[in-house]
C-alpha cells in the first residue's frame, strides 16, 4: 500500500523533533556549513540513512522481483510469438509451399500469408549484435568487494520510449563477484563470469541493436562504483568489448536493417535469420510434396514452445503459473479436435508434447492430400490457423501475457513514486542533519546544548 506523503514523513523524521526556530536557525545557517564541506557531509548523510532505512530495502527487492517477471513474460512473449509466426507460416496455401536456400548466409522459413513462388537473393553485409561490458578481473569471485555498504547499480538500456532500466540492490552477502552477476541474472540481465590468466572478470551482454547500449551507474560504495560504472562522465568502471550494432544486409536489391538478425520483412510471408556475413539465395515453389515437412515444423513448432515454457519455471509456485496458463491455453484448440482425427494422420498427445507418426502422416497424404490440407492448413479454420489465432489472443490487449505485464508493470510505477516520495525526504532530512553537524562541530553547537569543546562526528547525531 503506498503510503501518504505525510505519513512517509512521519515514518522518516527521527531527526525533526526540534522546534521551528531552530529549523529556521539552521536554514539561516546554510552559508556556514557550506564553507565546513557541506556537500560531503549531505552525501555521507544521505547514505547512511537510505542504507538504515528498511522500507526502501523492501521497495528495491520488490522491484529486484518484478523486474525479473518482466523479464520472464518477456522471453514467454518472444517464444509464444515464434510459435505464432511459424503457426501463421504453414496455414493455408503455405502448407503446400517447399522452401530451399543455397548459401550460409542466412535460412528462411515462411512465417505468414504472401509467400509467392520464386527467387530471392539475400546479401548479409552486417550482423545485429548486443552491446558487451566487462569489468576488470579480480583474482577471487567470492571475495567482498568495498566495505558492504548498500549500494544500488542502475543499468539503463536503450533511450526515448524504448529506454529501460533494471535497479540492483548489492549489499554484506552478495557483494561479491559471484554475487553481483547472480543478482544481475536474476534480474533477467545477461551477466557471467568469465575466468583467464588474471582472475575472473565480469561480462555483461546487452540486447542486440544499436539502438541498445547500456548505461551503468552506482550509488552507494565507491569501490563498486569505480569496478561497476559505465557511461556518459563514469570515471574507470567496465570497458566496452564489443559495440551494439544492427543487423544490415541487401534483399532483392534493397537495403534492410533490423535491430535483431531476424527479417521478417524482406520476402513477403518468409522470416529470414541472418548467420554470417555473405550471400543466399531463396527459392520459394509450390510442391504437394511439402505438406509432410510442414506438418512436422509445427509440431516441432508446438513441443519447442513446450519445451521453453518449462525452461522459464522456477520453483515458486505462483510465478510457475503464468507459463502453465499459456500452455493450457494452447492446448485448447487440441482440446477442441478430434484425437481420433489427428492420430489418422499421424498426431498423437504424450505428456504434454505433440508426437508424429511420419509414415501415418505421408500414408494420409497419399490416400487424400485434401483431407490433410483442410485438417491442418485450411485458413481460419485448420490446426496451423488455430494455434496462431490463440497465440495472438494471448499477445494482445485482454490475454493472458499482455494483462500479466501490464499489471506488472504498474507495480513497478508505483514502488517506483514510493521509492522516489522516500528518497526525497530522506534527502532533506540529509540537508538538517548535515547543517546540525557543521554547527555543532565548528562552534556553533550551543545551538543544541552541545559542549564546543569536543568535536562531534556525524554518527553521533545519527546515533
């Protein structure tokens, strides 16, 4: 529940019981204390009472956690779309479409309606790939790095409406190496360890696209800081090993680039994945021979979709629901069919996987190709049609994965103003307690009763 501002403050001010002409006193005072190193004092302030502040170490593992569901629905997003467009691929006259590339530059498979007989040439001229940052290499992975202080690592990725972000919370019992990249992963972050001759370093690895360069900020630890800190004014910190790029490459004469090595639109109804700098050549035809091999990419199609939702499980029981809604919600339209029908062509259910007979299915293809085309390609209506219109169902407004990360996400926006409400007043409260130190380390501590001939440290305010 968020709390009020009032009641926030209220929370916070352990160090506003004095009255208000002394908070006047103080504020008058502000020259004073600037000329006695103010600025340290307020960072120095400042973190001790984030770090001794026990609401925000809950906001922070609750956006730690949200995040990673993000990140979770995210990868299900990108798996349930792939399902969708091979679904979309073999529906209609595409069952009966062959497919043959020459070359290695690129494969292609059909991805939607519009793929007509012919010839294309690909000429792949650029690879996309993610940005790479590495932190010098320390000789132990387990050991504390710093003093433990908490300390928050920020990393932005990408800027506009498609910028994001992900906000770590390191601490004593994960500030090490091993640590932090477990924190980061967790995070749904691509982080590693990677060991040579000088010890282990850290790798992390953004999204491909050079749209997506990363920005990495700490506050909090300066050893961290100076280990961990990447971009625009960040002193030491990590080197860049490889830059964020986009894939380019020439289709049938023109020029097509593409944050990922993916193009789904350079041939009509024909998804390329670009692999290496060269030429391919794609031809396209019509073949009845082609329903076999067809009818066997989307069942492979349905088990490698299975196969991801399981990789995305946890363990905990209410995150582990969402990847089991959207299987069951797939396996409705097997629900819906026939077994008997799907078996006579050679399409069985086991534990959750589709299972197929190939010389069942090439039998029913030769006794009445039509009967298999209608039963599996017919547009609107076949199983290939079915599956792609329930994976859409689920990808858009009022399915299961768009509502899901709706909902996430204004979670996220609302720890987020907490986080933001907590932190200014913490803040001001830096400033008060700052200003008390300087007057009543430097001679003006009569203003608290305090004796002058002692000097006081910070802490002693704060104790």
């Amino acid at each position: 529940m968020r709390l009020p501002a009032r009641q926030l403050e209220d929370k916070l001010a352990p160090w506003e019981g004095h009255n208000s002409s002394m908070s006047s006193s103080i504020s008058s005072s502000a020259q004073l204390a600037g000329a006695l190193g103010q600025t340290d004092l307020y960072a120095s302030a400042t973190q001790s009472l984030l770090a001794r502040h026990p609401g925000l170490k809950t906001i922070d593992a609750q956006l730690s956690r949200d995040t990673a569901r993000l990140s979770s629905i995210g990868r299900m997003a990108l798996a349930l779309d792939a399902f969708r467009a091979r679904a979309n691929g073999v529906a209609g006259e595409n069952l009966g479409t062959a497919i043959k590339v020459d070359g290695k530059a690129a494969s292609a498979q059909l991805s939607g309606s519009g793929a007509a007989a012919g010839t294309h040439t690909i000429e792949v001229q650029q690879l996309a790939q993610g940005q790479r940052l590495v932190a010098r290499a320390l000789p132990d992975k387990d050991k504390a790095i710093g003093t433990g202080a908490p300390t928050l690592i920020r990393i932005e990725t990408g800027s506009g409406k498609e910028a994001s972000s992900v906000t770590l919370r390191i601490e004593q019992g994960n500030n090490t190496l091993d640590g932090i990249a477990k924190a980061m992963r967790e995070a749904g972050l691509d982080a590693k360890l990677v060991e040579d001759g000088k010890g282990f370093a850290l790798n992390l690895s953004g999204k491909p696209g050079a749209a997506n360069g990363m920005r990495v900020t700490v506050e909090g630890d300066g050893a961290l800081g100076a280990l961990l800190s990447y971009g625009s004014g960040a002193a030491g910190g990590m080197s860049q090993q490889a830059a964020a790029q986009d894939a380019r490459a020439v289709v049938d004469g023109k020029a097509v680039t593409s944050s990922t090595n993916t193009l789904d639109k350079g041939i009509a109804g024909v998804s390329l994945s670009l692999s290496a700098i060269g030429k391919s050549e794609v031809k396209l035809a019509r073949d009845p021979a082609a329903v076999a091999g067809n009818v066997k990419q989307l069942v492979e199609a349905f088990n490698t979709l299975g196969a991801s939702l399981d990789g995305l499980k946890t363990g905990d029981a209410t995150q582990d629901s969402l990847p089991a809604r959207v299987r069951l919600e797939i396996g409705r339209v097997l629900d819906a069919a026939d077994p008997k029908v799907l078996a006579d062509i050679g399409i069985t259910r086991k534990d959750g996987k589709l299972v197929l007979d190939t010389k069942k299915l090439e039998a029913a293809i030769a006794a009445d190709p039509n009967r298999v085309t209608d039963l599996v390609g017919k547009p609107g209506a076949g199983l290939a049609a079915q599956f792609a219109q329930s994976a859409t169902r689920q990808l858009t407004q009022g399915g299961i994965l768009a509502d899901q990360a709706s909902a996430v996400q204004d979670h996220v926006d609302k720890l987020s103003a907490q986080k933001a409400q907590v932190t200014d007043i913490v803040q001001r409260q830096a400033v008060l307690l700052a200003q008390q130190y300087s007057l009543g380390g430097t001679g003006g501590s009569s203003l608290f009763g305090l004796s002058g001939n002692k000097p006081l440290s910070l802490f002693d305010f704060m104790a």
